[in-house]
C-alpha cells in the first residue's frame, strides 16, 4: 500500500532526516565495534556489512536511485561487480 | 517502404533515453570515478595483506576525528538534498542558506583532513616512510585521502558555483536539474568517504 502510494506522487521525497539517523547510527556502532573483544574476521565482516549498507542508503535516497530507471541500477552497481572481479584476480598473488 | 521515411522518423524511446542527459552523463563519470577509487581500495587491500608489519590503524590514525569528518559530510548530504528540495518548491532563501552549509560542511572537512596530515607527517607518517612500521602504509593511505581530498575541494568549488547561480539568478526552479546534477556528484563524494574511512581507518 505504502508501494502503491510512493508511485503515485512521483516528487515524494524519502523522509531525509530518518537516512540521516540511520547513517549516524551505524556510523557509531561502526566506531563500537572495532573495540569488541570478539575476533578480529567478525570484526572485519561486520564492517564491509555495515559500510555497505551505508554506501546502499546513500546511493538509493539521497541520490535517488530508488527513482531511477533501471539503466542508472546498471551503470551505479558495475563498479561494484568489477571490483569484486579485481578481489578475485588478486586472490592469487597473495599465495 | 522510402528512404526519406526512415531518415525523417522520430527516434522512439528506448529504455535506456534518460529523463536528463545531464543526470545521465554524471551517472557514467561517477561509474568511471567509481572504477578508479574501486582499484585504490582493493590494491591497499591486497597490498596490506601482504604486508608483514602493517600497523593497527587505531593507533596510529585519530578515529575520532575521522569519525567527526564522517559525521561533517553526512550532514553536507542531508543539507544538500534540503537544498534541492528548496529549489525544486522555488524557495530560493532555502537553497541559498542550505547550499552555504553544504559548501561550509565540505571546507570545514577539508580544514580537518589538512590538520591531520600535518599531526601525521609530524609523527612520522609520510608518502615514503612510517615509523609505525610498513611504508606502504603512509603511500596508500595518502594516495586514497588525498585523491578523495580533491574531489571533495572540486566539490566545494562544483557547490560554490550552483551558489554563485542561485544568487544572480542564472539557477533557478526551472532548471533545478542541474542543482541534482552537482547533489549526485557530492552525495558519490560521501559515500566514497564512508567507504574509506571504514576500510583505512577502522579494519
């Protein structure tokens, strides 16, 4: 419903003040969590989750990809998918 | 089925015909922008792994700071998007007073990036050299900050002039697109920090 709403008023703005909260949020939990006594990979993963997710809410709201049509989806995410391709070209040199 | 038929037919609309060649053309930059802090980020990443005395970033670089400098340009996003959001209604005196604490946003995080190369190249972090341990360290690290340091001064210099459009009246609502246009280039220079400072900084 909520969907259905968003769609008919195409100049709806995504409520900014809650992006903001969200990004500030996980901005300190991202600051917490290197402290944890947990080990060091836990760390390392919960951090790629978290920046990602905070590139995510920035790229969809304040950038307005969730407006976008799916070409924009496209040319945003191929970055992305070619460094995972560099990632995995890497690997190797590290053996 | 003549030649002139085909000559003189409009071009049909296509998926891929953007609503803004402008917001289009900003798109393919930053996907190229993209490609080159993409390679800086996963080399520093393998370079690091491989490197036997890397040292903890932590400790060597000041987490609050950067964590405020964070902070700086996730509130220059939200001003940015209130300042097209003013143009987009014709509040002027809006765009105006939210494009200022954008521009100020970026420069004040520019003056906290100067004083922490300062505070690290007097302790013994430089391009060439790291008392800390891997010099590899200082090289990418100011490689990556620096590179992103640029954009955010191109950034603040992209902002000024929207500013400078605003107040002489060449940017107005009726062209409010290319306030979105320079929003996107600035919002790409936040989440590029974001992914910075999480990947130089805190892992």
């Amino acid at each position: 419903m909520a969907d259905t709403a968003a769609h008919n008023e195409a100049h709806a703005e995504p409520n900014y003040l809650a992006v903001f909260g969200w990004l500030f949020v996980l901005t300190v939990v991202e600051v917490g969590i290197i402290y944890l006594p947990i080990p060091q990979l836990m760390i390392a993963a919960g951090l790629v989750l978290l920046a990602s997710v905070k590139a995510a809410l920035v790229a969809i709201y304040f950038m307005h990809l969730k407006f976008e049509k799916v070409v924009i989806w496209w040319i945003a995410i191929i970055p992305a998918i070619l460094c995972v391709f560099l990632i995995l070209m890497l690997i190797p040199e590290l053996a | 089925m003549s030649e002139a038929a085909t000559l003189h037919r409009e071009p049909a609309e296509t998926p891929l015909t953007p609503e803004s060649w402008g917001k289009l053309g900003m798109w393919i930059f930053l996907c190229g922008d993209a490609m080159t802090f993409g390679t800086l980020i996963v080399t520093f990443g393998i370079m690091r792994i491989a490197a036997a005395d890397w040292p903890v970033p932590a400790e060597v670089l000041g987490i609050n700071l950067t964590a405020f400098m964070t902070f700086l340009l996730i509130c220059s996003s939200v001003t940015m998007v209130l300042a097209l959001s003013g143009i987009k209604r014709g509040n002027m005196q809006e765009f105006r007073k939210f494009m200022l604490l954008t521009i100020l946003g970026g420069a004040f995080f520019l003056a906290c990036q100067a004083y922490e190369w300062t505070h690290l190249i007097h302790q013994g972090v430089t391009i060439s050299a790291n008392k800390f341990g891997s010099p590899v360290f200082g090289d990418t690290f100011y490689i990556m900050t620096g590179f992103h340091g640029m954009h955010v001064f191109g950034g603040v210099v992209y902002l000024i002039v929207m500013l400078v459009g605003g107040l002489t009246g060449r940017i107005t609502q009726a062209n409010a697109s290319v306030v979105e246009i320079a929003g996107l280039y600035w919002h790409f220079v936040d989440l590029v920090w974001i992914l910075i400072f999480t990947f130089v900084y805190l892992l």
